[in-house]
C-alpha cells in the first residue's frame, strides 16, 4: 500500500474523485485537499504536512493546472522534500508543460508519467494503481533530488549550490556590478537569487531587526519574472518591442510605477485633477498597490493600443520622474528570465525586450541612486543588440562563464550535497567509461560532458536522471542512462530555448527532414554543402551562384552550429594542436547566416547523433568507429585519413571484406589499449588486404587505406 498527494485544479475535480475513488480500491490512501482538509487550518500547513506523510506525489497536469499558482508551489515543495513525482497529463501535452512549467519535467524520472490520450479513464486509473503498487513495493528506489532549476533550490543551500570562481565572488560582494548575462542553464537565476539573499542578510544585520531596504518583489517569488506563456502580440506591438528606444522607454516607465506603487503618498502626486480621465484609468488598470515591474510593462504592453502607450509614455514621463526622484529610501529590485514565455516574438523584439531593461535599469539607477536594480540577460541578447549606451553597461555585466575544470569542481560539489559522495566518480561507480565507438577508456566526467552543450545545468539533468534510475550500478545503465537523458530531455531543451535563432529548423517536421538527409556522423565539407543544397531542393552545383546573387536560402548547420550541435575541426594556436571544437556557452553567438567556420570536417554532437540514430534505424546514416566525438577532444594528423577510410570501406559490398580492413585499423589503432599508434604501421595483414582490395578493383578504398598507412607511421599522437 502506498499513501499519495494529488496536487489537482479545482475545475479537474470530478476527474479526481473518480480517479480517487477508484486507485483507493486497490488499498492505496490517496490524499487531496478538497476531500482531507481539516477546517480552521491553514492552507500551506495542511499541504506540508500532506506532502511529508506522503511516498509519492501526483500532478494532474491539465489545462487549468497550468494557470494555478498554488499547484506550481506544491511541485516545487514535493521537488525539496525529495518525493517520487507522478504526473497524469489528461489533456495537455508535454510541450504545453516544457512551454510555461519547464521545472515540472526537470524533477520527473525517465517513466514517471501517463497520459489519458482518449483511452477509457478506468485503463488509466488502473495504470495509476500499478504504479503505486511498483512503489509501494520499492522502498530502495531514490528519487530524484538533484534541482536543475534555481527556483527549486531551498535558500539555505544557495551557498552550497553556487560555485564560486572569483567573478562570481566579486559579484555577490561588490556594488558596481548589477547584471549578469549568460546562455540558459548557466547559473544566471541561481546567482541573482544568492545576490539577493546575500543583500537581505546584509541589511538586516545592519538594521538589527529588519532590513532597512525595501526588496521588490517583496514576497514570493524571489525574483520578479515575466511567468506564463504570452499570447501572439499583434505585429504593430512586436514592431514597439523590436525598437530599442520603444522598449527602454517602456521599461523605464514601468520600473518607476512599480516602486512608486509601494510608496502610496508619492504615487498619489500622479493623480491630479486635470489628468485626462482616459490616462488616470490607464494608470490604475496597470499599476495596482504593490506591482511588480514585469505586471506593468506586461499589462501596458497587452491592454493598451500602441497610439495609447506612446501617449502614456509621452503625458506621464516628467510627473513620474518628479515623483521618483522624491523617493529618499533604499529599493531592491531584482528580475529574471524576462524572454521566458515570449518565445513567439520576432527575434529583433526578443533581443531588445531585455535589452531595453537593462538600458532602462541603468537609467533608474542613475536617476535615483537610492534604487539598485538587479537582472539578467540572455547572453544571445547581450551580444546581438547595439546601443550608444552600451559601453557604458560593460563593467555593470557579469558574463557568467566556466571552464571545464570549473565544471568538474560544480559537479564533485553538488555531488556531495545530493548524494552524500566525495566525487562525482565515486557517485558514478567508476573514473573510466569503456567508449564502445573508440574501444578506449575514458573519463566518465568527460563521458558525461562531452553529451551536454557545456552548461552547468545539463550536468545536473544527466545526473538527476543517474540517481533516479540508480544508473550508477552497472557501466551499461550508466552509458545508456547518459545518453537518453541527452537525447530525450536536453536536445528539446536546446531546441526550445534557442527556438528565437531558428528560421529553417523552427519545425520539427523539418528538423527530422533534415536529420534525414545526413550521412555520417563526421562530414566533409562539400558533403555538408551538398546536404544544405538537398534541404532546399536545391543542386549543389547552383549553391555558389545563389550566394553571389544574395539569394536567401536556408542554413541548417548555421543554426546547428549556434546551438551547439555542430562541431568543427580547428587548429588551437595557443597550444599547437588541432582540436574538435563545438560552440560553448561562453562563445558569443552571431545572427550571420554564414556563420559556420570554415573547416575540413564537421561533426555531429553525441546528443544529437544519439537522437538521429533513435529515429533513423535502417537509414543511410553510419556512424564513423575509432574517433570520440566531443569538445576540446583530439584530432591526430591520421585523423582524416582515418575518416575518409572508414567512408570508403562502408561502401564495400564484401562484408567480410569490410570486417578485415576494420580488423586492420583495430590492431594499427589500439593494439595497447588507448590512442597509441605502433611505430610500424607495415605488417603482413596490411599488405593483404591492400593486395585484396587492389584485385576486388575498391580503388577508392584502396587510396584511403594507403594513405592512413602512411599517416600512421609518421605520427604518434598523444592521449585525450
């Protein structure tokens, strides 16, 4: 018997009830609020205790689910208590969750899911008791506790959390720096909360009872955001947001009205006799008491006419400004992730949406130096818009950045927070990983690293899912853990947030044509050029003339490329040496359509290759053997002979031909277990199957074996 919470909508009651009524037959206690409150007591002490008593938490996600502010709140308690989540979607989707609730998924395990989908609702309240019954039965299960979202991270472990190179340091500590700009999963919500509990702490002391500032938003959440997904603005309203200045001043006016809104005497000063009846109601349909700045712009933005907000801006500018600047009291302000749920706006209108708040913030703060306004900015953003202003922004901007060993360190840290081990390879139950595709070792960090895009939070993704699924028991569950997690929950994630820099691979249905017409997980050049004539029914030989005419045609590896899927081979000048290079979230992003670097080869990222092979099963895509694909890995003077060889051999109709050069590369390659190349590539087995291949008339077979025989005699390259 398992006892359950169900944290429902009270427009799915009906549902509930009958689910309830039901599962309860199969000697399971099931607890939801309408049905086991107990009068007189208090709402969030009556979830606590419901959720501590309980073995498993269920979310009936819904419609009407999605729009509760309550539910979202049990879902992140049940996440901090560490509670088996269940969720029972009836009549939305996973896309509509990873839309508007991203930190619904992130907790949930592998199968931790149903869905009605039309079927009879007794199949599904059946397929509820099983797995009631499959917990009730599992008591060793662990479930997953690592928090890939910031706004599941419990104040007291911020600091426990937040790893702290010396920027990030500087930051928490200084007072000349207020914006912190990075890709998605970086850290910048995690930073901003620990800055703010950091300032309240502070004052507090100071005060010796409670802080003498005042915080915005003063309650929860922690950090003002611009929460739920927007409907489709009209394009005269996209066109406002597109223009920096338009956006900045819309900005600035809300930033003013919300504080001034928490100063009632001051904000009465905007109310005189003679302002225009049409204006005062304007102002009072958009600043409620106690407003959150993302409440007004959001409000002004989507209730008012464009004619009426620029008169807005234009009538109420100087008597907002008058007031302001009367404010003689200290004001925190601290907002974050504003280009969540806007997704659908044009990518001119995204950039500058939060370009125009840090613009407009800074201008706050010099208006008034008693206010401090704290945000975030999409490093995309931050790198794409052009301002006058700008340079004036760059010593107020931490561009949050980590190298690979700072990664590592995050990760032994957080390992010993969440699984109460010294390492992340003692978490994992090895150092090494046997990579199937090389026949090498590995380190089982840079296993794990090189399936992310190099964000701390891919890290924990991964890891929630190794602890949930006790991966960490067998090298095989490990592996496929990793790399289903990358596959199946990062690659959408990637794809979602970067969705504003997409033009030709926005639609999913193009996205797998695409992956379609791919060939090999490493690619030359001109077979990439010929995949991106392919892609637009194009011939190839037509791609040079279309490009010296300006004709605009559509680059998939470009946006691959920007988000990190597409790696190159390029020689690193500091160190002497040609690496893999994939893009990193500390590299900044162009919009040039032209944007992929010019190299010899490109090379398909792990989570991505894993993806394409799920999909393509018995397709022309073939994976390359020997070469570990991943950033800053090593690619050896024999390396493109090695992948030129391999691509030949493959079109060789002799299995058993095939198998014998692959022998051959095997005992050449790894005959001491790592990358080391025997000094003598010559030996009678070369020589016959050179001769083989020579009478069987595989000449272009022939050419590439004995050009990598001559590569590897004269190269010993190093290790990984």
């Amino acid at each position: 018997m398992a006892n359950a919470f169900v944290s429902f909508a009270g427009e799915d009651g009906e549902f509930v009830q009958r689910m309830v009524q039901q599962v309860e037959q199969h000697r399971h206690r099931l607890w939801h609020f309408t049905r086991d409150s107990r009068p007189a007591e208090v709402y969030l002490d009556e979830i606590v205790s419901a959720t501590d008593g309980c073995d498993i938490f269920i979310l009936v996600a819904s419609i009407a689910s999605l729009d509760s502010f309550q539910i979202d709140k049990e879902v992140q308690l049940a996440h901090e208590k560490n509670k088996v989540i269940l969720m029972i979607q009836i009549d939305v989707t996973t896309d509509d969750i990873q839309a508007t609730h991203p930190g619904w998924l992130l907790p949930l395990g592998a199968r931790s899911y149903l869905r009605l989908d039309g079927q009879p609702e007794q199949k599904l309240f059946d397929e509820v008791a099983r797995t009631l019954e499959s917990h009730s039965h599992a008591p060793a299960q662990k479930p997953a506790r690592w928090a890939a979202d910031a706004t599941l991270i419990h104040l007291h472990n911020l600091s426990r959390v937040l790893f702290q190179t010396s920027a990030v340091k500087e930051f928490l500590e200084g007072d000349h720096q207020f914006f912190v700009s990075a890709n998605k999963g970086v850290g910048k919500t995690l930073l901003l909360k620990s800055k703010r509990a950091r300032l309240m702490e502070e004052h507090t002391q100071r005060s010796g009872t409670r802080s003498n500032v005042l915080f915005l938003p003063q309650d929860k959440p922690f950090l003002d955001n611009l929460a739920g997904e927007w409907p489709t603005l009209a394009k005269d309203k996209q066109q406002l947001l597109a223009d920096l200045r338009t956006s900045r001043r819309l900005w600035r006016m809300a930033l003013r009205l919300a504080i001034l809104s928490h100063f009632p005497d001051i904000f009465a000063q905007l109310r005189p006799d003679d302002l225009q009846i049409q204006l005062r109601n304007s102002l009072q349909q958009c600043v409620p008491p106690r407003s959150a700045a993302t409440i007004v712009f959001r409000t002004l933005l989507t209730t008012q006419t464009t004619k009426a907000i620029h008169v807005f801006l234009d009538r109420l500018d100087a008597p907002v400004e008058r007031a302001f600047r009367s404010i003689h009291s200290g004001v925190f302000c601290f907002i974050d992730t504003i280009e969540q749920g806007v997704s659908n706006l044009t990518r001119s209108a995204w950039i500058n949406l939060q370009a125009g708040l840090i613009e407009a913030a800074w201008d706050v703060m010099t208006s008034n130096n008693h206010i401090k306004v704290f945000a975030s900015i999409r490093e995309e953003a931050f790198a794409n818009y052009t301002s006058n202003s700008k340079v004036n922004l760059y010593s107020a901007v931490l561009g949050l950045r980590y190298t690979l060993e700072e990664l590592r360190k995050i990760l032994d840290s957080l390992t010993q927070l969440y699984e109460h081990e010294s390492s992340f390879h003692q978490f994992a139950g090895r150092a090494k990983v046997q990579n199937l595709h090389c026949n090498v070792e590995e380190d089982s960090f840079r296993y794990l690293h090189r399936h992310t895009i190099g964000r701390p939070r891919d890290l924990v993704v991964i890891c929630s899912q190794i602890a949930n699924e006790q991966s960490h028991d067998s090298e095989e569950r490990f592996r496929d853990t990793v790399n289903r997690a990358s596959s199946n929950i990062l690659l959408p994630l990637v794809f979602e947030e970067m969705n504003v820099f997409l033009d030709c691979l926005t639609d999913e249905v193009e996205r797998n044509r695409f992956f379609g017409l791919l060939s090999h997980n490493i690619m030359s050049r001109r077979e990439v050029e010929a995949v991106c004539a392919a892609f637009n029914g194009l011939d190839e030989l037509d791609l040079p003339a279309l490009h010296d005419q300006g004709v605009e045609i559509g680059h998939p590896f470009c946006e691959l490329f920007n988000c990190g899927l597409i790696g190159t081979v390029l020689e690193d000048r500091v160190q002497s040496v040609v690496l893999q290079q994939f893009k990193q979230p500390s590299d900044i992003m162009t919009r040039c359509e032209s944007c992929l670097p010019k190299a010899d080869y490109y090379l398909i990222h792990p989570s991505l290759h894993a993806r394409i092979q799920q999909h393509q099963r018995g397709n022309n895509y073939r994976v390359l053997r020997y070469i570990a694909v991943g950033h800053r890995y090593g690619w050896y003077a024999w390396t493109s002979e090695l992948v030129d060889l391999q691509k030949a051999v493959l079109d060789i109709g002799d299995s058993g031909l095939r198998q014998k050069v692959f022998d051959l590369i095997e005992n050449l390659l790894f005959e001491s277990g790592d990358f080391t190349v025997p000094p003598h590539a010559a030996s009678p087995l070369s020589l016959d199957v050179q001769k083989e291949l020579e009478r069987r008339q595989y000449d272009d077979a022939y050419l590439q074996l004995e050009n990598f025989l001559a590569a590897v005699n004269q190269t010993t390259p190093t290790r990984n």
